[in-house]
C-alpha cells in the first residue's frame, strides 16, 4: 500500500522523545520490529484537516545526531526535529540504524551483550563524567581554546548531540565550529562513535519518506536526468493547490512506495529527474522509526 500528502513550501534547501529507561538485566531479550499497519490511504486534498495515519514510533536508548541545518521538509515536525540528521541511533527493542552515505542506512537487532558492550564503552570513555555548560564558549569544560576562541556562528550553527536514555541518561552538544577545540576525552567519543560498525549490519529500507520537488534549472542542472517512474506520485504541481512558481512541493510517502523511490535514488539524496518532457530537482529525506511528522499547515 502506499500513502502520501503533498504540500507546498518555500525556503531553505530530535531532540530524541524522552522513553523510560531501559534496564539491562541477564535476561533481557530483544523483540521483533512491530509491523507498520496501513489504515485507508489519503488524497491529497485531505491535506488540510486529516491527521496522518498512526505510526508506531519506536523508544530511543542513544542517539548520535546533528542539528543545526535547514530544510524544505521542517514544515512537518515540531521545532527542532524538522532539520535533526541521525548518525546513529539504538531503539529499545535492540535495532540500531547507522547513516551511510546520502540518506542509506545500515541496521542490525543487537544483542542485549552487544548493547551492554556499546554502552559500557561510553562509561569507560568517560561520557558521564563530562562536564559542560553547553555555552560552547571559553567557560564551557569541553572546549580548550588557548586564547583562540573566536564567536563565529555559535548563535545557532551546526551542533553534533549525544543523547543516552538508559540506566544512566545524558545529553551532550559540541559546536561543529570548534571542533577542533574540543578536549581529548570528548575527541575520543565522537571518533568511538563515528568508527563503531558492529558485524552483521544489513541495508535498512524505510517505509515512509519525505520528498522535495523543485523545477531544475538547464542552466545550471545539467547533469543527465533519469525518468520518473510513471507509477510514482507526478512531479507536477496541482495548479488549484499551488499558485506561485517559486514555492517547491514537499511530499509524504510511505508504505511500499517509499521503499520503492528510495531504491530509486540509489545511495544520493538528490537526483535530477524528468515527467511530461520537464526536469526536476528531487531531495530525499529518510523517515526513521522514531521520528514523529505532522500534518504542515497548508
């Protein structure tokens, strides 16, 4: 089945749900993923009024991310989920989604040794035992400037976050323009994470996705366009629901379909593609389980 809304948007091209605490004990099992149930599809000019169809969303224990950025696709979240990217997130059901390159995944069910293994390491890295104001300035302890800090885009700007909801629970930024300040209990962490690949992992499908849709420039997009599979949702926008050229569409796919455009991309996250003799610009953005859309206002 597939389902999908479409709305218009113009501009720009999680923090984690607090869950309870997952108790690590001997006997901890991992379970299965819960099935996604489908209930009717939408048309698109339910748009409006009609809540999205129910989504199970999974509980976080970690989640390694990035934050700062903007998008097409933010209209669908509440502030700030809608520009967060996901680097490496552990479910509570033991499934654990590493980003590749583009907007690939890779995923495996941990088990509870390997989970206890990947925690423990950040007790013995020293994550907990870190202090910080979270003022990435000179009084923040995570940061050694040595009389070189300068205030460069600390107002908002690029900031990668860990977040740990276990037996222990923490969360920590560091300002992407001062990484290189960064204390080498801190450095550790972030190569840890950005190294930790555990045996197994398989490529991760999504079942629901967000699409932007914008007209391509010849100008300027010139890179051979690849032909939009007529059983997609058309690029082209409805002229009764949009009424400038300038605003791009944002799309909501899930289901069958989602995992079917995503093959389509093929490891990028933006493809030029051509319907009806007219090219586009088309930017994916992946919908993991535990993040939570709303219905954009129209």
């Amino acid at each position: 089945m597939l389902c999908f809304v479409i709305t218009a948007c113009g501009g720009n091209k999680i923090i984690p749900t607090v869950f309870p605490s997952l108790t690590l004990e001997p006997g901890f099992t991992v379970t299965a993923t819960p099935t996604l149930t489908l209930t009717p599809k939408f048309q698109p000019t339910e748009l409006p009024s009609t809540p999205f169809l129910p989504y199970h969303n999974k509980g976080v224990v970690f989640n390694y991310y990035v934050t700062g950025n903007q998008a097409e696709w933010d209209t669908f979240f509440d502030h700030p989920s809608g520009n967060i990217v996901t680097k490496l997130v552990l479910y509570d059901d033991g499934q654990i989604l590493i980003a590749g390159t583009g907007e690939t995944y890779k995923q495996k069910v941990l088990s509870s040794a390997e989970i206890k293994s990947f925690l423990s390491k950040l007790e013995t890295l020293g994550f907990y035992s870190l202090e910080s104001n979270q003022e990435h300035d000179p009084t923040d302890d995570l940061y050694n400037f040595g009389g070189k800090y300068e205030e460069v885009g600390v107002i908002g700007g690029v900031r990668n976050c860990i977040s740990v909801d276990a037996d222990k629970s923490k969360k920590l930024c560091v300002h992407d323009s001062y990484m290189q300040f960064l204390i080498p209990e801190m450095k550790n962490i972030l190569q840890f994470l950005d190294a930790y690949n555990p045996t197994g992992m398989t490529p991760y499908y999504p079942d629901r996705i967000l699409l932007t849709i914008q007209k391509a420039d010849p100008a300027v997009d010139n890179s051979p366009a690849n032909p939009w599979n007529e059983r997609f949702p058309p690029l082209e926008k409805d002229p009764s629901r949009y009424t400038t050229d300038t605003s791009n569409q944002v799309m909501f796919i899930v289901g069958d379909m989602a995992k079917e455009i995503y093959l389509f991309f093929e490891d990028t996250d933006t493809k030029v593609v051509s319907q009806n003799d007219k090219e586009y610009i088309a930017y994916l953005r992946v919908l993991l389980p535990h993040e939570k859309v709303k219905k954009p206002q129209p």
